[in-house]
C-alpha cells in the first residue's frame, strides 16, 4: 500500500549534502510567547532587561503543562514583535537584541561522566524538563513526559530517517554532530536500563551509515546499531519505523512504549545530550531552506529565534522574484503553510521550503480510489471527504478520521487534485465536537 508513495520525487538532492552554513549571531532573535500546545504566557523579565545565553525568561502555559522559556542569545529585551509562527499563526514573539557576547547562564554546568553515570532516570526527566526539551522533529511533544513512562523498555529507536522530500537538515546533523547523537542515544540508555538502540535511517544514506559503523566499532558493546530502512514516505512514521526496524506492529492507537519501545528524532536525541551533559536547552538548531523558488538551497545551522528573512538573501534570493511564493514550514506533505517569508524558525521548525506559486484546478472526484489506496491508517478520505461536504457528523465519527496521521499522502496522490487532506483535517475537527 505505501509502496505506492515509493514514486515521490527526490527533492532532497537541491541541497544534497552540503555542509551547513553557519548563521549565529543575528541581530535580533524573536521567541514566541505562545504556541499550539501553550496559549498563555508569563514572563519573568521587563524590558530594558539584560538577559543571558540560555537564561529562563518565562514560561508557556498549556491546559496540560507548562514550557519554560529560554533566551537563545544574550542581550537585551526590547519588548514584542507579531511575526508567523510554525503552526501557520500571526504570534507574539518576545525581542531581544543580540550583544553578541554570547554570555552564557551560570544555569549551564558542564556535568563530568563520572556525575552523569550517577543520573537516575528521574533526575534526567527533571533535568530534561527543567532545559524544555521537546520532540524536535516537529512534533514538540515534551520529552520529559516520554521519559516518565515506568514501562520496562528494551529497544530504544533513534529516528534519523527524515523521510519528507526536501528536508536534509537531520542529515547533517547526523553527520556534523556524530558523536553528541551517540552520547545522546548512550544517556537515554542509561536512563531506561537498556542495552538495545538502534539509529534508524534511509538505506540510500550511505555516508551516514559508513560514518556510524566507523564510530560503532570503536565502541564494542555499546549496544548501539545503524539501522537502514526503506527509501519511502512515510518511512518515518513512528508505527512504519517500528514495524520495519523491530517486526513489532503497533494496534492503533497503541503506545510504543507499552511494547518495549521508546522513539525520539535524532535532534530530540542532541538535545538531550546537551540537556545532560551541560544542562543548556536547544538554542541553535540545523535547519534547511530549499525549493524550486530560492536560488541556492541550503542546509544552515542556526540560533533558535533567527528570522528567516535574514537568510534568505544568504540563499541567493528568490529565482523568479516577480512570481507569488508559497512559503511551507516543515515537509512539504505534514508542514504549514504561512502567506509571507516574515517567519521565525522555532525549536521545532525544521525547514523552510520555497515554491514559486502554481495554480491547481480541482476537478470532480473520479472515484479512482487513490486516496484510500495510499492511506497508511487505512482510513477512506474520499468517504470522509463526502462526509464533511454534507456535514453528516454521525457518518464522519464512524469512519474514524481522529486516527489520520495527516500524511497528506492522500492529498499528493488525488487525480483530481482535490486538497483531500484539508477535508480529513476539518473532519477531525467535527469529531471532536
Ligand atoms: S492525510 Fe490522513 S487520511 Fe490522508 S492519507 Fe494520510 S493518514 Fe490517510
Ligand atoms: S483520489 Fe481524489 S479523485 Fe480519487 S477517489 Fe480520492 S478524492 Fe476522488
């Protein structure tokens, strides 16, 4: 059924391997105040306010928990900014001026490896808490809560296979940052009693695997092993990537954990390494910006806050300039989109991609069955498309649109170029009510 998806174009190779541009000091970074999990804050400082590197500011209050707030520059605080946020919404950012002194919180404490390998699981949860470390790949889940399930764990999966087209951004990290990704898989370890990780990637990352298998071989024991998967999307869907590197089918709606796993992205897994071993929170993140609409597509390693106007012209402009854009944050199949370029790359945005805007007309529904066919949930879009254009609740909760992972495999694959994902989208919605 996936294996139909096989057929997405590659677009990874606009930015291909190249190493990431470092962009560290901009001017100005901006940090949301809110976000979709968190929409209310408090702050701690006022302006005119000096704060430092990695200093907690504030928090993000949620109706299920709390975000701490951290400076990812020091400087001072000028007061807020509305700029697009990665959900697609106009935000309040906080602005603070860089002084580009880089002067770091005295929170941040380099933890020696004896002071490490006394950490309990519980203390590392705190300590993962206290730094907000969140699920970076996207998803923001708090990594905390992860770690405080008491099921026992036997495998723990690194997701390094970044199976959207375009994005390249986890690839160099993986090949940048080789030994932070390893030290961060071996304190997760630690921290369940486990002896079991396995880097999960796509087979066709040869020099990623080549690179791990070098370091690995150091390492003897360490129970730590690369793990090539399909060249496919949705490859690194939790459940697609637990099947294929463990042969353990998740029900739905199951948690991994409640089978012996436990799964982060691999920049979850460096912020966790910087988390324990130096007690700092993500402030700088890889990101990448690409697509047919910029000139020279390119992998960065930027400072959590940084606007993405300021690396656009880095990236050579925009190739048509006279062309409308599309500006998507995240993947081109699960991202947002946002009207303009004044967006600011969050913890979890990991890429930008630029198009230059084409009008699709949508034709009638054929039936064709393509959307049910590509679904990986085994949902019927088309059924619950119809549902919601006659707005028949009682059908749209039977056909179970909650359980849409919002792949946008069904969306990619209409023959009608009906935006069929926005409907299972609004469906979601319905069933709730
Ligand atoms: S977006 Fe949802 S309904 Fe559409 S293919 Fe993906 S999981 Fe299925
Ligand atoms: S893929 Fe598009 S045209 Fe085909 S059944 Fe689904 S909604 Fe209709």
């Amino acid at each position: 059924m996936i294996a139909k998806t096989k057929g997405i174009k590659d677009t990874k190779k606009l930015v291909g391997s190249l190493p990431a541009v470092r962009y560290i000091d901009p001017k100005y970074i901006f940090l949301a105040t809110t976000n979709t999990r968190c929409s209310k804050f408090e702050l701690y400082i006022k302006e005119g306010d000096h704060v430092n590197s990695c200093q907690l500011i504030g928090k993000r209050i949620g109706p299920f928990f709390e975000q701490p707030i951290h400076s990812t520059c020091s400087g001072t605080f000028i007061g807020f900014e509305k700029h697009y946020h990665r959900s697609g919404k106009l935000t309040d950012f906080i602005k603070i001026e860089n002084d580009f002194k880089d002067t770091l919180d005295p929170s941040c404490k380099e933890r020696t490896p004896e002071e490490i390998s006394k950490l309990t699981k519980e203390e590392m949860t705190e300590i993962i808490k206290n730094t907000a470390n969140v699920g970076l790949g996207g998803s923001s889940f708090p990594t905390y809560i992860k770690f405080q399930t008491n099921e026992p764990i036997h495998t723990i999966l690194i997701n390094g296979i970044e199976c959207e087209p375009y994005i390249t951004a986890d690839h160099r990290l993986m090949l940048e940052f080789p030994y932070r990704v390893i030290n961060g898989i071996k304190y997760v370890m630690q921290a369940f009693n486990c002896k079991h990780a396995k880097i999960c990637i796509k087979k066709k990352y040869k020099d990623i695997k080549e690179t791990y298998e070098a370091i690995l071989k150091e390492e003897e024991g360490s129970g730590i092993e690369i793990c090539p998967l399909g060249n496919y999307y949705p490859q690194g869907w939790e459940v697609e990537m637990i099947k294929n590197a463990t042969g353990i089918k998740l029900n739905p709606g199951e948690l991994p954990s409640k089978r012996g796993i436990i799964n982060f992205n691999v920049s979850t897994i460096v912020g966790i390494y910087k988390a324990i071993r130096y007690n700092m929170p993500v402030i700088k993140r890889f990101i990448t910006i690409t697509g047919d609409g910029i000139n020279h597509p390119k992998n960065f390693r930027v400072r959590v806050g940084t606007s993405v106007k300021e690396l656009l012209p880095i990236c050579g402009g925009y190739k048509n300039p006279d062309k409308e854009k599309v500006f998507i944050l995240g993947g081109p199949m699960m991202g947002a989109s946002v009207p303009n370029d004044d967006v600011i790359i969050t913890k979890t945005v990991t890429s930008i991609i630029v198009l230059d805007k084409e009008e699709h007309r949508e034709e009638p529904c054929v039936r064709c069955g393509s959307c049910v066919l590509s679904c990986p949930v085994h949902l019927e879009p088309v059924q619950i498309m119809n549902a919601v254009k006659t707005l028949d609740k009682e059908r749209i909760k039977k056909l179970n649109p909650t359980r849409c992972i919002e792949c946008g495999l069904c969306a990619y694959s209409c023959t009608s170029k009906i935006n069929v994902t926005d409907y299972i989208r609004k469906a979601k919605l319905i069933a709730k009510l």
